[in-house]
C-alpha cells in the first residue's frame, strides 16, 4: 500500500538524516568548477557545488543514498537535497543537476 506524504513532512523526517550526512562540511572555492564546493575539510572532493545561476550540483552517490532510504524517485531525491541546501546552507536553488563525479576544490 503506498501512502501519500507530502514535501513537508517528508523534510521534517529526511532533513536530520542530511544533517549527520553533510555534518562538517564547508565552503570552498571551486579549483576547475565556476561556482563553490560544499565539502568536508578531509576530503579532496565536495558532494554539492552551486553555481552562480542558482543551480545545485550533486554527486550522484548521495542521491542514490538518499532515493534508496526514502524510497524516492532520483529526481524527487534531488528536489529534496535542493531543499535541505537552501535551508541549511541559506542558498537559493532553483536547479538542480545529477553529478558523476565530485568536484575538486582548493583546500
């Protein structure tokens, strides 16, 4: 039996999971990407990048992460994560774009 839940609701549940997700991460700027780098300072590539145009970048890994523990479409993992961005890291997304890769950033 599906069972209809909306974005709000699934944000108050889903949000704290992307918290202990993007725990640490920080700002950096881009070293071959037009735009910044949301990444832990440990890693050599970030998860998020944002451009300028107001488009979210996301390292496909974590939407599939996210799509798989929901139980949501790619797309609808993706629309959440843009949400969680603009929320926490007080970013206005109206993009978002499925990444193959990480992105470098300086450290």
């Amino acid at each position: 039996m599906k069972y209809k839940i909306s974005k709000n609701q699934i944000d108050k549940i889903a949000f704290p999971f992307l918290d202990k997700e993007f725990e640490g991460i920080e700002k950096y700027k881009a070293k071959y990407f037009d735009g910044i780098v949301f990444k832990k300072p440990d890693e050599e590539f970030g998860a998020l990048g944002y451009k300028k145009n107001k488009t979210l970048w996301i390292y496909y890994k974590f939407i599939d992460k996210i799509s798989s523990f929901f139980s949501l479409e790619d797309l609808d993992a993706q629309e959440l994560i843009g949400r969680w961005a603009e929320d926490r890291l007080q970013i206005e997304v109206r993009y978002t774009i499925r990444l193959g890769k990480g992105i470098r950033a300086d450290s």
